[in-house]
C-alpha cells in the first residue's frame, strides 16, 4: 500500500485516513491473482495459478494532527505478513513524524505497489531483485513537503539487514532479500539510515533520489565480551557495508507516460564475508528499467481503459566482484516484458503480458507467459 501524502502522497487508501473526520474509522483492502507458464523451447513446463496477495488495512483518524494506518498481508493464500503499521503526527505540512512499520522510500514500486498503480502482472524484476520490494522494517523519522521548493521529502531511521543469523542471508544470486527483517524480532545494534527527495515542479514530471547507508546485523555479536579478540573478529566477518542510491523518474504527456528506474548498490567487507560464510557476495549490484505505455480511453472516459506497455529491465547482483571470486555470468539479466491491461474502474484491472528472458550465460531467451487481475478499495 502506497504511504500517504502528507505522508508523501495523495493516491492511496490511506487518503481515507489523514483526509478523513477525526473518530473516523477507515477499512479498505487490494490483492492479486497471477497465472505463471514458462516457456521453454522442447520442453513440457507446467504453469502455476496463485492467489499472490490480499491486503487489508485499516486505520484510525485520532485528531487531526494524529492518525494511524496498518497493512496486514496475506501471501499465496497461506502466509501472514504486517506490511505497514505506524503513527503519524502532523506538526504541519513540512515537518511530519512517523514511527512504527514502514516502507523504506527506495525507488517507485516499493511504495506504491497496488496492481492499479504499476504496469504488468507482476512487479518489475528490478524492482524485486535488486531494491527488495516489499522492503519495510521498524524506524522512525520525519517527512514533509517544502512547497517553495516544489519537494516532499522522507527521512528515517530503520533497522538493518540481518547478514547472518547461524548461516549467510546474502547471496551474490538474490543480493540482498533474504536478508531483509520484515520487523520480525528484529536484531538493532547499528541503525541504518534512509531517505527520499522528489521533485514535482514540472507538470507531468516526477523525479526521486533515494539513498541508503548502514550495516547488517549478526547474531555473532550476542553476549560477545568486549575483550574477546577471536570473537569480535569473527562477528566482523559476518558483516557487510551497505550503500545505495536510486532514482526513479515518471513522466506524463497527455494519454503517454514513461517511468524509468535505476539502483546502485555497493557492499564493503564482502571479501571477510565470503570467507566466513562461505558465501558469493559480489561488491557491487546494479539495476535499471525503462517503460513506455500508453493509456487508450474506450469510451473517451477515464474508464474503462486499455493500457498497452512494454518494458525493458537490465540487473546484475555480480556487478563488480572480488578479485578471489569469479563473477557469475548468469546473475547478468535482461529481461523484456510487453502487455496489456484492461483497466475497468479505478480500483480494477485485468492484466496479461509475455517477458523474454535471457542472462549473460545463456543467451538464448526463454519465455513467461502471465495472466492476471487486481483491484483496490
């Protein structure tokens, strides 16, 4: 679920909330269903039909300076998730506080990720691999709109990675996924910091710049004594660095609108690391889209509507690498994904695409057939 402006935006269900009456109650939901054929030249692959994800939130209006939102998520019809769950002071338009669950400002899709508000079934492969979405972790921090300088702006204080928990959560093939904590019992020593600038000054323009600094946590440094040489030095070996930056950039002429993306992340320690744990963590991961689509009113209404796109996506966890390790060619990925959607009212939408695939290994693309619907209340 999209946070809410004056959390930053003001196309979510959280509009209920912040915008509503003071006592006001606000309950809402979105999900998606998927169906996933491979494709593969002289080979039988069976598809796969998955309830992906069904969302409740809900949230309370205490003042009006004072609200709370919440996402509790259910995956593929049997996991249990908490999305978002936070309070929000307003001091005033500029100067906000948020504590509680939140969705770390990286990038478009990790903040607003309901099946109305991006192109294809499923989400960007960038925007999964390289950034994590759904990213959220525990933090506090402020965000605002400076509106003489036509910004809004996020800043926040969250927990980090957990990089080892009795055996490596990063890997050069998945980067940094596994290692995310989802505000689940969470490990802090070291807290990391994040935060988002975007700029709105141009009609039809979006720009955002993103970073992120910290280190990843350990279960090592547990009741570790101060004067332990050995195991200090072990607990250092299961930590990374962490650096990234983003920019995403979404521009609207008339019914054409262009939304492009790319994420750099670099790593420090990785050769400690991989020695301890025995992992393949390369030094640096880089991603990046571009996508075009189109908006084609059938009635010349908002809606219904046809919404062609096509989308291209270049990601490598094994961007750059130690000198003692061989980078992996296949972690090098290209992906190109055309479809089209078929957008009935703004909280539904039917969607189906087809992606080529191919890595620097193998250059030979394989396909992914995919279907899908969302809605949103």
């Amino acid at each position: 679920m999209a946070q809410s402006l004056m959390d930053t935006t003001i196309i979510s269900s959280t509009k209920k909330i912040f915008a509503g009456n003071t006592g006001q109650f606000s309950f809402g939901s979105y999900g998606e269903a998927h169906y996933n054929a491979p494709v593969e030249s002289g080979k039988f692959r069976n598809g796969t039909a998955d309830l992906h994800r069904v969302i409740l939130f809900m949230g309370y209006k205490f003042t009006e300076k004072l609200q709370f939102f919440s996402e509790i998520e259910f995956e593929h019809a049997k996991e249990v998730f908490v999305e978002q769950a936070f309070i929000s002071y307003k001091f005033n338009s500029a100067f906000n506080l948020k504590t509680g669950v939140i969705l770390i400002p990286m990038g478009y899709v990790n903040e607003f990720h309901e099946p109305t508000l991006f192109n294809g079934v499923e989400r960007p492969v960038v925007d999964k691999a390289v950034i994590p979405t759904t990213w959220r972790e525990l933090g506090i921090g402020f965000h605002g709109l400076v509106k003489a300088a036509n910004i809004k702006y996020q800043l926040y204080v969250v927990n980090g990675f957990k990089g080892y928990d009795g055996s490596a959560k990063f890997s050069g093939s998945e980067g940094l996924r596994s290692a995310r904590q989802k505000a689940s019992k969470t490990t802090v020593r070291t807290p990391s910091l994040t935060g988002k600038v975007t700029f709105y000054g141009i009609n039809g323009l979006h720009v955002g710049l993103a970073g992120y600094y910290g280190k990843s946590e350990t279960s090592l440094y547990d009741n570790i004594d101060t004067d332990d040489t050995d195991g200090v030095a072990n607990a250092d070996s299961t930590i990374l660095g962490i650096s990234m930056a983003a920019i995403n950039i979404e521009y609207r002429i008339k019914n054409i609108k262009f939304r492009g993306e790319g994420i750099i992340t670099s790593f420090s320690n990785t050769k400690e690391y991989n020695s301890f744990n025995g992992a393949n963590v390369g030094k640096q991961i880089v991603g990046f889209y571009g996508e075009l689509a189109y908006e084609y009113k059938l009635k010349k209404k908002d809606f219904p509507k046809l919404i062609p796109f096509v989308r291209y996506e270049n990601y490598d966890t094994h961007y750059k690498v130690d000198a003692d390790i061989a980078r992996n060619t296949s972690y090098s990925n290209e992906v190109l994904t055309a479809g089209v959607a078929l957008q009935l009212t703004p909280g539904t939408i039917f969607k189906t695409d087809y992606q080529w695939i191919k890595t620097k290994a193998n250059q030979a693309p394989t396909g992914l057939f995919n279907l899908g619907f969302g809605y949103w209340f």
